[in-house]
C-alpha cells in the first residue's frame, strides 16, 4: 500500500522545481521514477539542446513541427517536416547530440499541421495519461513511469517499464476514442 503522504511530498518536491532555460516540456519527477536522477538530468538538457539547435534553424522554424521527447537517453521525434532533407537535417541534428543513446525518427513528409490539430493532440494524451491513473491491477504501478505523446492521433508511449505493464497499458490505450495507431518506445525492464 502508498503511502498516503507521499502525493503531498510530491506536490511541494515538484512546487519547488522550475524549468530549466524557459523549457516549455518540463515535467516534475515522480517519487516512482525508475531513471537515476543524472538520467533526468541528462533527459532534461538533451531536450533543451534539441530544441535550442531547432529554433537557430530559420528553414526549421518555417517548414517544420516537430516534437523532441527524450526518455532514458532515447529520443522520440514526431511532427512534420515539408521536405525529406529537412527530415533528415533535424535527425542528424539530434544524433550528434551528447548522451543521445537511440533516435526514434516519426517526423511525418507533410506540411507542418495546424493549430486545431496540434490541441487534439494534447487532449487525447490527457485523456490517455488520465485513464492510465484508473491502472489498478498491477502492484507497484504508477502511471507516471510511462510518457504518453501523441501526434496527428498516433499515441507513443515511453519509459523504463515491465513487459506485464507494457502491455497493459497499450491493451487500455487502444481501447481510447481516435486513437488511430500505436507507437511503444518503451525500454523493458524484464
């Protein structure tokens, strides 16, 4: 069983974060996180550095949208880009990025998408990231040990987890309204 202060711990541990560089993406950790702590650190500044090399790129900025999330020194990059040298440009520029163990490339050849879209998104990984909370029937199960993104209704979903919790939490996840594929990056633990 949880122990009942632990959300109240992690309510003022993550009140006293703050995100580095004005990082749009930051998240709290979790009392549950199975990375080290340098491995969210270094998840952290991989994310800030893919994003500074993205927005110094003016052909980048124009005739892309992509999307960098890194997991345990993996990075997920989804989004649009017009072109397949853009594609290819954002890649190699999140290659040769320090501490940056795997790239998963989902960058889409298409016109960046539209705002409309974009907020689909972040509301079906809402919707996703809430119903994984209702995950009960697992012990030692907490929902924040895997990242949900979602991309022109395609869900991805990260983290360090065990084949048992993999699978349920896509057999939940597919079970979710317009959800049109999914994508696991996770890193299994057994």
């Amino acid at each position: 069983m949880k122990n009942p202060l632990l959300p109240l711990l992690t309510l003022l541990l993550t009140a006293c974060g703050t995100p580095q560089s004005g990082h749009q993406n930051f998240e709290p950790v979790s009392l549950y996180e199975r990375r080290s702590a340098d491995a969210v650190a270094n998840d952290r500044d991989i994310e800030a550095e893919i994003y500074e090399d993205l927005n110094d790129d003016d052909a980048l900025q124009t005739q892309t949208h992509v999307n960098a999330n890194v997991y345990n020194g993996a990075v997920l990059v989804t989004g649009e880009a017009a072109t397949p040298e853009l594609r290819n440009k954002i890649i190699t520029l999140i290659r040769v990025i320090d501490n940056v163990n795997r790239v998963n490339n989902n960058i889409a050849i298409a016109y960046p998408s539209d705002v409309h879209n974009r907020a689909k998104d972040v509301q079906m990984t809402r919707n996703i990231t809430a119903v994984l909370t209702q995950i009960r029937t697992l012990p030692n199960f907490d929902s924040s040990q895997v990242k949900v993104v979602t991309e022109n209704a395609v869900v991805y979903l990260m983290g360090l987890v065990h084949r048992e919790e993999g699978s349920l939490v896509v057999n939940v996840v597919r079970h979710q309204p317009d959800v049109k594929k999914i994508i696991t990056v996770f890193e299994y633990l057994d």
